[in-house]
C-alpha cells in the first residue's frame, strides 16, 4: 500500500510539474521555411546540418516533414540561422513568434535543399572544408518531438558546443504528442535498419575520420538497438564509431545490458549521463511495471557501480545540476553542459565526472519537456497539458472514451490532485 502511495506521489508531482510547462499551442506552424537575406543579420550564428530521417514528407514546405512514417529514408541538407548570443542564453531555443521569424531574436531556417543518399559523401566533404575536423556528430532525439523540434534542438547543441564537427540529424517518426507513446516506441523499432544504414554510410565516407552518437531518451532504444544490429551482421561496431553518448535513456535497464553484450569487446566507448531527479523517467518506470530505466540509476550504488565499472562505461551524473525544465529531463542540453562535451569531444578525451568539473548552478531548457508517458499513464499525464496543447487536447477525448471507466475515473482523480479543471477537457471544451 505506502508503495502504490508512493508512486501515486510521484505521478501527481510529475503532474504539477506538466502545469508549469510553457505551452506549445502558440508556435506558429511552418517555421521552417526558408528566409534567404537571414544570415545577413549582424551576429547571427549558422549551423548547416545534415538530416536522414524515415518520417513521410509534408505538403508544406514550412513543415517539411510529419510524424508518420515514410517509405523511404529522405536526406536534406538543411541550414538554421541562430540569433547573435547577446539575445539568447546558452541552452535555449528562441521559438518564433509569428512566420516568417525575425533572424535577430529567433530561431529560422536558411536552406532546405533535398540530398540523395548517393551524394552525402559530398555533404561531408563540404563540410570538412567548412572547417569539421572529420568528425561527424550524429544525434538522435527522443520522444515527443516533431520535425521543427529536432532540428532547432540539435543546431542550439552544436552551436553552444562549439565542436568543429560535421552536424548530422537523424529524426524518427514522433508525431509530437504525450498520447502517443506507443507509436513513437514503434516508431524506434521502425527506423533501426534506417539509422544502422545511415552510421555505415557515414563510416565507409573517407570525409569522417571518426563518429559520434549522441542520443537523447527514447531515441537510446533506436541507438543501441541499430549499433547491436550492426555488431551483428558485421561481427563488431564500425571502428570509426568511437563514441556513444546515452544522455537520460529511456531504456529497461535489462534490455541495456543485453546490448552492451551484443555490441562486443569493440564496441565504441560509452558514456551514461543520468539524472535522479529526472521526473520523466521516474513516470516511465512506473508505467513499464516497475522496470529500472537505465538514465535513472544511482552510478554510485550497487549493483549498479562494479556493473557499470566492468562493462566499462563512464558516467557524468548530472543529479545536482539545476534546471529550468520542470521534468528534469533535459539537462543534457544546457549550454554549459554541450560546451564541456564539445571540449572533451575536441581532445579526444573520455568524458566522465572525473574528468569534466561541474559546476554547482547550471541551467537548461528542456529537449523533449513532456517525455516518457504510455498509454494509461498518459492519459493522466496528458490531461493539464490538454488545456493548453490543442493537438493533445483534440485528440485527448478520443484517447479517453476507449478506455474503461475505472481508467476515467483514475483520471479525474489524479487530474483534481493536479488542480487541473477536468470538464474543460471534454468534447464540447475544445
């Protein structure tokens, strides 16, 4: 009973952090559409990136891709302009406003030219003349995020790193809601074959001299899911892939062993960032029946410390880092943070807490703010951000009439505990 009562606890606290979240229902749609005089402005910042992903294409340009899932893996060469450092804090993602964003205080995009996959080798060699050390960075982000999402996401951690590196997108199907959970877990599993391809491409090109994987939450699944594969058909990971960065893995703690198993003796050099605060994660485990997610384990605490000392993995324990983002979800983000990472990436030099002095105050902007919710759990989860989110909140109803009524009224209940008004969620509330 004190455990239901604690779990309980926990999800209401995760609940009144969901009401403190900034709502998503005032950015514009379409920011992605190119504004070609932007990287005029004095002081703006330019990253040109490299985006794969296996989501189907929009019908509008502003757009460019959805959350369903294509048929095919599409390239894109895609450029963002980032506003002059005096006007953002390091970590952040300036929304616009309006479109077309003003390049001076916001995010916006300069270029989206269509790539073949044949003619990527010709990306990078761009690239490296540009001034990346052959050293390709390749991020996967995590769930609830839409197209816009990660792009933006990804130029602000390249730009605050300052890593003279070759920016490398790959964005899976997340149709950017907390309802849907399910598809983009699937989703994962949908785009393994497409990322295993994408990481041997780029360790084939004579233009990268080596990679790194960056992965954030769920897109862990996807990251270790096609590095195992690839250990698999190829009897080891692809030598130029040195380093795996696993930053909040939204990953059964049981399944991550098996992986670092199957990966082998050669496998790249590991990094865990965990937080114990991560609230995101503390809903998952209670969601997947208890099950230890490996972003919030306690490094330091058995079995966990020998485990991870024998399997050779370094941890940066980001437990005592502060955060703007109610969930504590994305700390890896911050602008302190990426910086470090940038420097020790730059070195070539391990990352671990005994190499990389933390601060006592650092402070970042969420990556993915409402992250890691399933089904049942989600609709609780879901229902404070359903007043303010109108996708979340057209397709909240229908979530909630498929479910049993004790579900509906675990629901209600949990949501008055949040002080959330429960009718405005209905049909006629929209």
């Amino acid at each position: 009973m004190f455990g239901r009562i604690e779990r309980d606890g926990r999800a209401a606290l995760v609940l009144t952090a969901l009401l403190a979240l900034p709502a998503c229902a005032g950015r514009p749609s379409g920011v992605l559409l190119p504004i070609a005089d932007a990287g005029a402005v004095p002081g703006t910042s330019r990253v040109d990136m490299l985006v794969a992903t296996t989501r189907k294409s929009a019908a509008d340009k502003g757009v460019l891709f959805s959350g369903e899932r294509g048929e095919a893996v599409t390239y894109t060469d895609l450029a963002v302009s980032i506003p002059p450092d005096a006007t953002r804090q390091p970590g952040s993602v300036q929304w616009p406003k309006s479109v077309p964003g003003n390049p001076a205080t916001d995010f916006v995009a300069l270029r989206a030219d269509p790539v073949e996959r044949s003619k990527v080798a010709t990306w990078t060699g761009r690239s490296v003349r540009r001034g990346a050390k052959r050293h390709a960075l390749v991020f996967v982000h995590g769930f609830n995020n839409k197209f816009e999402d990660a792009v933006f996401r990804f130029a602000q951690i390249v730009h605050d790193s300052g890593a003279e590196v070759a920016p490398v997108l790959f964005t899976w199907p997340s149709r950017g809601s907390v309802l849907a959970y399910g598809y983009d877990r699937e989703s994962t599993n949908f785009s393994r074959n497409a990322l295993e391809t994408l990481l041997r491409d780029l360790a084939r090109d004579p233009n990268v001299g080596e990679i790194t994987v960056l992965a954030h939450s769920m897109g862990n699944w996807l990251a270790l899911e096609s590095l195992r594969q690839m250990a698999i058909r190829d009897k080891r990971v692809a030598p130029k892939i040195r380093n795996v960065i696993l930053a909040a893995p939204d990953v059964d703690m049981d399944l991550a062993r098996a992986a670092f198993h199957d990966m082998g003796k050669d496998r790249p050099r590991l990094t865990l960032m965990v937080s114990g605060d991560d609230q995101a994660l503390a809903v998952s485990r209670l969601v997947w029946g208890d099950s230890v997610r490996l972003g919030a384990i306690d490094p330091a605490a058995e079995p966990y410390r020998s485990e991870l000392e024998r399997e050779n993995v370094a941890v940066l324990n980001l437990s005592t880092v502060k955060s703007d983002d109610a969930l504590n979800h994305g700390k890896f983000a911050s602008g302190e943070v990426v910086a470090l990472l940038g420097r020790r990436l730059a070195d070539g030099q391990p990352i671990s807490d005994g190499q990389i002095g933390i601060g006592d105050r650092l402070v970042s902007t969420a990556a993915g703010a409402a992250s890691t919710v399933a089904t049942g759990a989600a609709l609780a989860v879901a229902a404070p951000v359903a007043l303010v989110d109108r996708q979340t909140r057209e397709t909240y109803g229908e979530h909630l009439s498929n479910m049993g009524s004790g579900l509906r009224d675990t629901v209600g209940s949990t949501v008055d505990l949040a002080g959330a008004p429960v009718r405005a969620l209905g049909g006629s509330g929209r």
